[in-house]
C-alpha cells in the first residue's frame, strides 16, 4: 500500500511553488523598468542614437517643458468719472437767540472733481513652462500580495478478489444378467481457485496563485525630483503690455 507521506516527498515543490514566486518577483522587476521607460522617454529630451546603443547609459538631457500663453492683468480697468461742481464751506451756528434750538458745526468745503474718461485694463502676454513630468501620472505598480494555494489529493484503495471454482462429474454404468450383475462408477473432481489483489492510486493537484497589484507611493528620489521640477515652473513676458477695453 503506498505511503501517503512518500507521495507528498516525491512532489517538486521546488519547481510547483518558486516557478510563481520567481514569477512574480521578474513582474516587479519589468514593473520598475516600465516606470523607468516611462520616466525617460515621456520626461526627458531623448539621447543621441549613438548613445542609445552604447548600452548601460543611464544619463538623460534636459526635461521636457510644456509651454503656455495666457493673459496677466498689469493695471485694472477704471470707470469714467462724472464733473463734480465744488462746495463751498459752511460756518458753524452756535446754539442761543435767534431762535436756533442747538448748535449747527462747521461744514468743510469740497473741492470740485473734473471728469475723466474710463481708463481701459491692461494685460500682458505671460509665457509659462511646466516640466510635463509634473502633470501626468507616473506607474509606480507594486505587487502587494500574492497568495499561492496549492491543493493535493491522494486516493488508495487495495483490493482483493477471490474466484473459487469446484467441478464434479460423475458416471454410473450398470449391467445386469441372470443370477449376476456388475456396476461402473467414475467420478472426476475439478477444483480451480483465483486469488488477485493490487491497489489503485489516484493523485490529484491543484494550483491557485492570487496576485494583488497597487499603485505604490511615490519613492522620495522622484518625489524630490519632482519638486525641483515644480520650483523651476518660471513665467515671463511674451509680449509687450497691450490695452485691452473692456
């Protein structure tokens, strides 16, 4: 009778458990090479062909900018102004005779306001570069957990099977005659017995490997990059101050 214990030895874990592992662990690596792709060809000005081919050369040239044009306000639109004739000052009452009930104070003059036309806004061409870097998204897939199920299933049964086979034949032969007689009995016997026994192994596998992928926290390398990207984001003049009305 087989030995369970014997069975599960002869299994290649080895081979049925590290084949996914180093699976998974070659995935993490083709991850981080496509983050590194991406980084490369989407931020940075690609390098000379002949630089390409050397192999092993992980410089890059200057990041790639997007460049945007937008108006910027350099002095606020100012309505028109209406003419205002001046006032001229009021001396103050003081309360007594008269028939005044209480003191009336002083009214200061007020100059007169001449008109002016609306001033109209104006606005200059302000030019910006950004590092494209900082408005997409980078990859950065890590592989959180993986679970690897591994299910075996071993059936034995030993049997035994017993045919017995018993075969007599017999024959009678009888004669008769005056005052005399005579008998003939033959018998043949036939004893057969088969014995057959075995066992029967049935061996059942079974395999599940779970993989659970998330999108990683930006390593502090990059995201200190990033900022120096950030801190380059410059805006200029493109143009010369324009009026604008409004």
């Amino acid at each position: 009778m087989p030995n369970p214990g014997q069975e599960l030895s002869s299994i290649d874990f080895a081979s049925m458990l590290g084949g996914p592992l180093v699976a998974v662990v070659n995935a993490q690596a083709q991850a981080a090479m496509s983050t590194v792709n991406f980084i490369k060809e989407v931020g940075f000005k690609k390098l000379p062909p002949e630089t390409e081919n050397a192999g092993g050369d992980t410089s890059t040239l200057d990041p790639i900018y997007v460049t945007f044009k937008y108006p910027k306000e350099i002095s606020p639109y100012q309505p028109p102004v209406a003419a205002v004739a001046a006032v001229p000052a009021v001396a103050a009452v003081p309360a007594g005779p008269g028939g005044v009930p209480a003191a009336v104070p002083a009214v200061a003059a007020v100059p007169a306001v001449a008109a002016a036309a609306a001033v109209p806004a104006v606005y200059e061409t302000q030019q910006l570069q950004v590092p494209i870097l900082t408005m997409l998204p980078i990859p950065f897939i890590r592989i959180d957990l993986t679970t690897i199920d591994f299910n075996a299933k071993i059936n034995s049964v030993e049997y035994q099977k017993t045919d017995t086979n018993l075969k007599i034949d017999a024959k009678l032969d009888a004669k008769a005659g005056w005052l005399w007689g005579s008998a003939k009995l033959s018998v043949a016997t036939s004893f057969q017995r088969t014995t057959q026994q075995g066992n029967t192994v049935d061996r059942t596998y079974s395999m599940a490997v779970h993989i659970k992928a998330v999108q990683d926290e930006m390593p502090a390398g990059m995201e200190r990059i990033l900022g120096i990207l950030e801190s380059a984001i410059v805006g200029t003049p493109a143009s010369a101050p324009a009026p604008r009305v409004i």
